[in-house]
C-alpha cells in the first residue's frame, strides 16, 4: 500500500502546478515606450493619480563615486495596464531640489500588478534623497 504521506504530497503538487498564472500574464512585462520622452519641466498631463498606484521597492542604496545611487523596483499595484510618465526629483538635505539637466519624463507601460528595474543616479553628490513623480499618458 502507498504511503498516504507521499500520496498526498503529489496531490497538493498537481494542484498547485495547476493554480499558476497563465502564460500571456506571465509574458507581459514593462515596455518603455519607443522614442519618446518630454523635456524637462512639461509634464505629459496635471493628473499624478497614477502615483497611487505605484509602489517603490528600494532594493539597494549606495554611495559610489561621491554620488547616491538607488536600485529599485517600481511596481504597479492596480489591476490595470498603466501607461504613464515618470521623472526623479533629487532633493539635498534640506528637502530642496538639487538641479538636474538631464532631468527628462521617461514614458514606461505597467501590465497590471508587474514591476519594472530601476536605478536612479544622483546629479551630485549634494543630492541624499528623491521624489519620484509620476503622471499618467496616452498609450
């Protein structure tokens, strides 16, 4: 007779092989939308609503070559695709923003609940925080 231990594993296995996402949900993942990005300081549309739905996961923060360096995962927390525009503000201690002329809105589709890599560089080394903005984008 089968140990019933061994029985039941293998059913709870089948199950749980049988729970997984399918597959078109599995292949999406974040775009950057080709060729496009803003100039510094228009933003795509006055409506940040989009940062709702959007979570950072701070995954590593450093200091290298005298500057801030953060990877982190952006992800989207809505049960929708989301197409929008982001940019980092880089703030000095005092919370004031630290210029940036490579400042531009990068555009980025979410899938619904998907993450995408980021790494965000400090402009100088007088920038020790950052606000990500976000708005949201015509696809």
């Amino acid at each position: 007779m089968p140990d019933l231990r061994v029985t039941a594993t293998l059913l709870l296995l089948t199950a749980l092989g049988a729970c997984r996402s399918p597959a078109s949900r599995q292949d999406a993942g974040p775009r950057v939308v080709p060729g496009e990005l803003v100039e510094s300081g228009a933003a795509p549309s006055e409506d940040h609503s989009v940062e709702l739905a959007l979570e950072q996961l701070i995954r590593q923060s450093r200091v290298e070559n005298g500057v801030r360096v953060v990877d982190l995962e952006l992800r989207n927390r809505s049960q929708r695709e989301l197409a929008f525009a982001f940019r980092v503000e880089w703030l000095d201690r005092r919370g004031e923003r630290v210029s940036d002329p490579s400042e531009r809105w990068k555009h980025l589709v979410l899938p619904a609940e998907a993450a995408a890599p980021l790494r965000l560089t400090a402009p100088s080394p007088r920038a020790e925080s950052w606000r990500l903005r976000a708005a949201a984008t015509a696809q």
